[in-house]
C-alpha cells in the first residue's frame, strides 16, 4: 500500500499521468500538476522525464516542490514528440515555459 511504501522510503513519488504527482515527503503529500502538453504526440518515457528532471533539481539543492514541478515540465516535453529522446530546448527556453506555469521565486537563475 501506500502507506507501507512512505514508511520504507524518505520520498516516495507518484506520477499520476495528466493528473499530475503526489510527493511523500516526512510525512506531507506535495501535490503537483500536471503541464498541459501542447499536442499529445507519444507518452513513452514521459516517467523517466520526469524522474531526470526531479533527480537533477534535488541535485542543485532546490526544493523539492520545485524539483517535484521542474520534473512535471520535463515529462511534458517528451509528451511533445514522437519517441523517447525526439525533445530538445534551451535552459532559457526550459525556464521561461516553466515560468509562465509556476513561480519559482527566482530560484531556477542558479540552473541558467
């Protein structure tokens, strides 16, 4: 169950799709939505998307409702195209699309 996983793990991560993900963390559900893609061309390997960029915010110490959200943004750019690895943009191009979603208090400048 669910409540067995959050005591076997510190963070325990659920991707819920166009429904968004729910973050255990120390005991507290952080709920992030979903990106709309713009066209919905293929889902495979929107999880693994998501997991870089939840993995790579965390590995530049940002928070991890920011990290849960960087990793959202991430899996919808792979929904975008046609195959696994079809997707490319630019740091500035990453962070204005995020942007225009979320607040991230200025916090993605230490990334760019």
């Amino acid at each position: 169950s669910i409540d067995d996983l959050r005591q076997m793990t510190e963070i325990l991560v659920i991707t819920q799709g166009e429904r968004g993900s729910h973050i255990y963390e120390n005991g507290n559900l952080i709920e992030v939505p979903a990106i709309p893609a713009k066209q919905v061309q293929d889902p495979t390997g929107g999880g693994d998307a998501f997991r870089a960029g939840f993995i790579f915010a965390l590995a530049h110490n940002l928070p991890i409702e920011l990290a849960g959200r960087i990793g959202a943004l991430c899996a919808t750019y792979v929904l975008e195209q046609i195959g696994t690895q079809g997707h490319q943009y630019t740091i500035e191009e990453f962070v204005q699309r995020f942007r225009h979603h979320f607040d991230d208090g200025d916090l993605l400048n230490v990334v760019i």
